[in-house]
C-alpha cells in the first residue's frame, strides 16, 4: 500500500470525525452532511485512490479539468461542478456533472434549462449567492434574486437543490459564522416567499479552512480540498 493511500485515507478519517462531530454538537444526525472532495489540486492518481477510498462525490473548478478528469477516471463517480460555467461549456458539462453549484445568474439558468431539455437531462442545480457582499466572488446578490424568484419555478428540465456560497477567506472560522448563517436564513425567505414550490434542502457551504462552523449554521454539503490531499506527495 502505498504513502499516497495511508495519508489520503488518515486525512479521510479525520475530516469526516470533525463532520460527524460538527453534526453531534449542532444536533444533526451524522449522515445530514455530504463530504465533496474537490480535487482541483490533485493529480489522477491521488484521485483514483481517494476513489478506491470510497470518497465518490468529486468536485471540479474548471469545467475543462471536469471532463477531463471525467474521461480517465472510472467507478461510480457523482461529479459536481463548483466553479465559473461558461455558457458555452454546458452541452459538454451536463451529461457528466450530477450537481452544478455555481449557477449565478438567470440567464445561465435558462441555457442550462433549455440544454437540459435537449439532452432530456435534469441536472441538480445549487443557485451561488453572495451573501458576503465582496466584490470578487461571483454569484447572485441576494435582493435581486429575491425579487425575481418567482421566475425560479418556471424551468421545467432542472432540479433547483439549493444555494451555495463561498465565504472569505480568514484566519479564523468564528469570523465567518455570520456568512453561513445569512445564506440559511436567504433560503428560509426564498422558500417561504415561493409557498414553498421551491424546496431548497441543501446548503453547500463550507471550505477545509470553515467547514465545521458551517456544518453547524445547518451546511448539507461541505466542498473540502486541501484538508483532504494536504502531505500527499
Ligand atoms: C477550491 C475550492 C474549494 C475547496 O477549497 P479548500 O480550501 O482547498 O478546501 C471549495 N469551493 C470552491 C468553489 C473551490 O474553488
């Protein structure tokens, strides 16, 4: 067996341990959180073993390393995209992605609508939203998507799951909570506002550096990188 196994399976290990954990001490049952591993960093080989591993809930950047990764890799694989989808990247990206977390604007929306149709796919879409405010991060601003949520129930060849967010980046997780907390509460409204015609379970928030003080402002999916291939080599 060698190095690559034993660490990546040690990092497994503890990582899921501090889900579980998160879960206990929020008062979620342990299998509430789904563990995405993004692999953006890491080679093919790191990643069949993390497959091997039983970590099949990959998540990719890029949609080109996606497919990539996609086309060499085997087994029973539930790809998720997470980053920037270029709108002329969907025909390609839906047949192999199972989630899409990075929809950010009704018009994307209504390609990958329309493209789904064509495809007579019906992709898991999480609707990024910047909750945070900063003028890097891509994604919806909260008030304007709330005002046209009605438009939300109007696409017949998606699965609209939830929203994403990505905090910033800081020392220190406590510092963040506020991040995680206002996008759970946002889904509240949405659901609400939609007489609960849209449904929105699942909350994908949380990075290797957050993700435990996210699990515990009620994240369903955690998308966890560094913390699982740190001293792979
Ligand atoms: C890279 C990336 C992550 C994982 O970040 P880590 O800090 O390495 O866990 C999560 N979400 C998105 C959108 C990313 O691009």
């Amino acid at each position: 067996m060698s190095n690559v196994t034993e660490v990546l399976r040690a990092n497994l290990t503890a990582v899921t341990r501090r889900i579980h954990a998160a879960c206990i001490r929020s008062g979620r049952p342990v299998d509430s959180v789904r563990l995405v591993a993004v692999t953006k960093m890491a080679n093919v080989v790191w990643i069949r073993e993390l497959v091997a591993l039983g970590q099949t809930d990959l998540a990719e950047n890029r949609p080109q390393q996606l497919l990539d990764r996609a086309a060499q890799l085997e087994g029973s694989i539930v790809w998720h995209q997470i980053g920037t989808l270029q709108r002329n990247k969907i025909r390609k990206v839906l047949p192999v992605a199972d989630w899409i977390h990075s929809v950010d604007s009704l018009a994307l929306l209504s390609d990958i609508d329309r493209i789904a149709g064509e495809l007579n796919l019906r992709p898991n879409l999480l609707l990024q939203v910047n909750v945070s405010g900063e003028a890097s991060k891509q994604g919806f601003e909260p008030e304007l998507l709330f005002e046209q949520s009605d438009r939300l129930t109007a696409f017949a060849h998606v699965s609209i799951r939830g929203l994403m967010t990505m905090a910033p980046l800081v020392d220190d997780p406590e510092s963040v909570r506020h991040v995680f907390r206002a996008l759970r509460e946002f889904r509240d409204r949405l659901v609400e506002r939609s007489h609960r015609r849209l449904e929105l379970d699942e909350l994908s928030m949380g990075m290797s550096g957050d993700y435990e003080v996210a699990i515990e402002e009620g994240a369903t999916m955690v998308r966890i990188g560094s913390a699982i291939f740190e001293g792979v080599n």
